[in-house]
C-alpha cells in the first residue's frame, strides 16, 4: 500500500515539486549580496582584511572620507605607495568602495575600487 502510495507521487510530480519548493528559499539566501549601505562621511572601516598591496595603477586616487566622491579627500593613494586594505563596503549606487591605510604616508580613507589595481579592493565586507 506504502508502495502504491510512493509510486503514485512521483507519478503526479507531487514529490518533484516539493523538493523543488523547498530548494528555492535555500537558493535566494545561498546567492544574498550585502546590502547597500554607504560609509557615511567621517565613518571609518574595521580592519578585518590584512591584504597589502602595492598600488598600480598608474594614476594617484583619492582617499576620502566616506565611500562617496561627496565626502572630502584625506589624502590620496599614488601609484608608488604600498596599501594595507582593511573592508569594503558598497554604496547606494551599487559601488564597492575599500577602506584603507596608505602604509607611505600613514593616512587612512576610503578609495573607489574601480581606481585601485586590477579593479579590485579588499574582500572582506565591513558590515555596513
């Protein structure tokens, strides 16, 4: 009877269409991104990175203080500097922006990823 049962679920695609209703939500939290949230001028990142790098990319960007080219620039990063990158975060027009420390110089701000080398800033998300 148990047997019959069984047989007569997979026959109506009872029992595909319950794994597969149960595999969307799992799916739509596996692929969630962080949520834009710009680092309000002033606001400073943790250090949860440790990545150094030398900075490349041919041109000095500016190192300001939050993630928006509206807040005031720190200092700068020049293509000869070494930089300790600390977080990332991403601001309200989809923008990852890198919060770091210019090891030439001592100054600390945040760059646009898009002027550091390779496109690329830190990896690790700074929770806002």
């Amino acid at each position: 009877m148990i047997t019959n049962f069984r047989s007569g679920l997979r026959k109506y695609g009872v029992v595909s269409a319950a794994l597969a209703a149960v595999a969307v939500p799992v799916a739509l939290v596996a692929t969630a991104a962080p949520a834009s949230a710009a680092a309000s001028c002033g606001r400073s990142g943790p250090n949860l990175d440790g990545t150094t790098v030398r900075q490349t990319a041919g041109v000095s960007a500016n190192m300001r203080s939050g993630s928006s080219t509206n807040c005031a620039v720190r200092g700068w990063a020049d293509n000869r500097d070494t930089l300790d990158y600390y977080c990332y975060t991403v601001n309200a027009s989809g923008s990852t922006w890198t919060y770091l420390r210019n090891v030439t110089d001592g100054t600390y701000g945040w760059v646009s990823d898009d002027l550091l080398p390779n496109d690329l800033g830190s990896t690790s998300y700074c929770g806002f």
